[in-house]
C-alpha cells in the first residue's frame, strides 16, 4: 500500500485538482481522507489517498 497527499489551494486550485483526479482514476484507491486547513496565505484542501501498487 502507497499512500500520496495532495494539498491544492481553494481558491485558483483548478489545475491541481485535475491532477489528482487523473491520479485517483488511474489507481486502485483503497481510502481518502480529506481536511480542510487554514493558513496565512489561504484555506487549502488536503486529501490523504492510500492506494495499491
């Protein structure tokens, strides 16, 4: 099991967001978690994926 974490800005994130969902079509994904996180340049959305190799 791999796991990879994708952080992508809620504002102008678009293009990182595509990324993760070529990746998340492309794999075998066994679990999401997702955390929205606060910092001073912006609210971001983590998303934690665990998936099989």
């Amino acid at each position: 099991m791999q796991i990879k974490i994708f952080t992508i800005p809620i504002m102008g994130g678009e293009k990182l967001l595509e990324e993760m969902n070529v990746f998340l079509r492309s794999k075998k994904v066994l679990q999401v978690e997702q955390h929205l996180v606060q910092e001073v340049g912006g609210l971001f959305a983590t998303s934690s994926c665990w998936y099989a190799v």
